[in-house]
C-alpha cells in the first residue's frame, strides 16, 4: 500500500511540474510576443498603416465589394469575423490540438484580424512568441479600426496568385474587370485563391480553382448565406 501510495505521489508531482512548465513558458512566449507587439505598433501604428494602404491608388473601399465576394471570404476565411474581437479561441484550440497532433505548427487557428496582423507587421516564420504577438496586434487592429476596415486591408494586400495582390489586380488581371463588376462565380472562385496561391490560381490549374470555388459555395451554404 505504501509503495502505491509513493508511485502517485511521484505522478502527481509529474504533473504538477509539467503543468506548471507550461504555464512558465507560456508566460515566458507571452512577454516576449507583448514586447515584440508593442515595437511594432510603436513604429508603425494601426491607424496610420491603413491611413497609408488606403490611400494607394486601386486600394478598393468595403462598398464598392460585392457582397457576394462579402459573404464568400468570410464563410471560407473566418465564418464568425463579423462577431469576435480579434480571435476565435475554439478554432485557436482546434489547431493547437492539432499541431499537438502532428507534432508540429501546422495550424494557427487564424481569424482574418490575425491574418491582418501578421501580413502587415510580422514574417511568416512559425514561431510561439511570433504567434503571440500575432495576437495582440490583432486585438490592437480591432480596438482602432471598424471591422469593414479590418476586412478592406485583407483583401486588399493578401496575394492571389500569378503575383497578384489584392483584389484589385486579381479581378482585374484574371477577368478584366473592377471587383464591383465580378460574378457570383467569380467571387467564389477569388475567394478561394489564398488559401494556396499558386494551386488555385485560374490561370495555372483552372481545373482545381474550380474545385476550390465548388468548396466555397458549399461553405457558403453551411453558414447559411445561399441555399
């Protein structure tokens, strides 16, 4: 009896001490992530980047979208954009589970405000204190600009593929036309593009954009914006 009393005493010391490695190194990611935030927005503030990106010449307004193209990029991107505050933390424990899974930073769990703040701020390099950083920009983009903003600086920098960025040089380049003036199809087939640029790009594999734009308008239909 006594040794079955030292051998859980010794598991829940085991685990005690990992949990509380966690919670030390978590702290640890999190100071490093606040510091690199707060230099970053130091040196470039949220209000003055978009006061910047909007001003550029073919930077195109949230009421010139269609709605459409709207309701697309969010049912595909980020289905609760239009309620959160920067982050979805069920889809961020889905992607940690997941990483925890495959051993590896596969998933981020990233809402469209997050993607802003790394795009706009941070490299791609998959690293903790990164990722927490990530995190409180996205709360700072929240806190400073209307979600319609946060969804203009979106579409309008992320890349599309046959080095396009924006929606923009994407509506124009692979159909010849402004974005107020793309179809239902159209939009679908846009708003499927970033998750993998050079794979569903309409010019170099017309075959699985189409394949992708069919995932969107299924999407689209889950979350209740077509039937």
């Amino acid at each position: 009896m006594k040794k079955k009393h030292r051998v859980l005493k010794v598991i829940l010391l085991i685990f005690v001490s990992l949990i509380s490695a966690v919670i030390i190194a978590g702290g640890i990611f999190a100071l490093l992530g606040w510091n690199m935030h707060s230099n970053e927005v130091r040196e470039r503030p949220v209000r003055q980047v978009y006061a910047e990106l909007s001003a550029e010449e073919h930077f195109v307004k949230f009421e010139d979208l269609p709605e459409f193209y709207i309701n697309a990029v969010t049912a595909t991107e980020d289905k609760d954009f239009w309620g959160h505050k920067g982050i979805d933390p069920s889809a961020i424990i889905r992607a940690l589970l997941y990483d925890i899974k495959e051993f590896g930073f596969v998933e981020g769990g990233s809402t469209i405000t997050m993607q802003n703040a790394k795009n706009l701020y941070y490299t791609q390099e998959k690293r903790l204190e990164r990722k927490a950083a990530e995190i409180f920009t996205a709360f700072e983009i929240e806190d400073k600009l209307s979600k319609e903003q946060i969804f203009e600086l979106y579409v309008n920098t992320i890349y599309f593929g046959s080095n396009y960025y924006g929606i923009y040089a994407a509506s124009m380049g692979y159909y010849g036309v402004p974005p107020e003036r793309l179809t239902d199809e159209q939009c679908a087939v846009l708003a499927g593009i970033p998750q993998a640029p050079s794979v569903y790009s309409p010019d170099e594999n017309p075959e699985l954009a189409q394949q992708r734009a069919e995932q969107v308008f299924d999407r689209m239909r889950d979350c209740g914006y077509i039937e």
